[in-house]
C-alpha cells in the first residue's frame, strides 16, 4: 500500500514537472522571439500610462500563467513565470496543452494591424482566447506579439 502511494505522489509531480517546464518553455521562447524579431514601431506605439501594466496570459491546460508587462522599448521587454501582482488585463488560452503553440505561433506570424487583429477575432468567438479586464491591453500585447511585418515572414502568410 505504501508503495502505490509512492507511485502515485511520483507521478503528479512528475505532471507538474512537464507542465511547469512547458510553461518555463514559453516564457522562454517569448522573450527569445521579441529580443529577435520584435518590430520597434509596435513597442513605440505603448503610450506612457500602459507602460508598466501587467497582463497575465493564463493556460488551465497547463494549470499555470505567464506575467507579460507592456514596455515601450524592445529591449525593455520581458515575459515572467508566474501570477502578476497586480494585472489590468488576462488572456485565457482555454485549449489542450498540444494545441498551445498552434495557437501562440498563429497570433505572433500575423501582421500587427487591423487585418491581424480580425483574424484573432474567430478565436475569441470560439473561446480558443478569452479575455478578462482591459481589452485594449490585451491588444496592445498581442500587437507586441504580432511579428509577421518582420522579413523572415516574407512570402509566408
């Protein structure tokens, strides 16, 4: 009996291990794609009472969230494990933790205008995206996210 308690106490933390490393695998791989590709006229476009607010971009597949601050400089920009102490905005990415990526890499190849943002549109109306608080902020993320100006996305979209 001691030894199927074992196993069990084993394997969630073994589950928390995965999701907690694929949520650290995001937070990496935002800041890596910004540092990168990021377009400085998006960041620009920040005005001065947004700077600093924290968006929260939560994943109940995944049982965590990630702490997006808006900055008004490329270089400013950083993507943080964990709850914010105090978010204005939260995106909900309610899909299956394999379906994750899809989604994330199909908001950030768009292009950061009007166009862009209606093709986010279905995702809201599906529920894939759910927002809470300021949609305009959760907005400006996105913008900050949408990468698909940049020439590697040539031809691509």
């Amino acid at each position: 009996m001691d030894i199927a308690n074992s196993y069990e106490s084993f394997s969630e933390r073994a589950k928390n291990l995965l999701r907690e490393t694929k949520l650290l695998q995001i937070n990496k791989s935002a800041n890596i794609l910004i540092e990168l590709f990021g377009q400085e006229a998006a960041f620009s476009k920040i005005k001065s009472k947004r700077v600093g607010q924290q968006i929260e971009m939560g994943f109940p597949a995944l049982e965590g969230s990630l702490t997006f601050t808006l900055v008004n400089k490329r270089e400013d920009f950083n993507c943080t494990y964990g709850k914010p102490d105090n978010p204005i905005a939260t995106i909900v990415i309610n899909v299956e933790d394999d379906e994750i990526l899809n989604l994330i890499s199909s908001i950030i190849r768009l292009k950061s205008n009007i166009i862009g943002l209606l093709r986010i549109a279905p995702k809201l109306i599906t529920g894939k995206l759910k927002v809470k608080g300021s949609l305009f902020s959760a907005i400006k993320l996105c913008q900050l996210m949408m990468i698909g100006h940049h020439e590697v996305y040539n031809g691509q979209l």
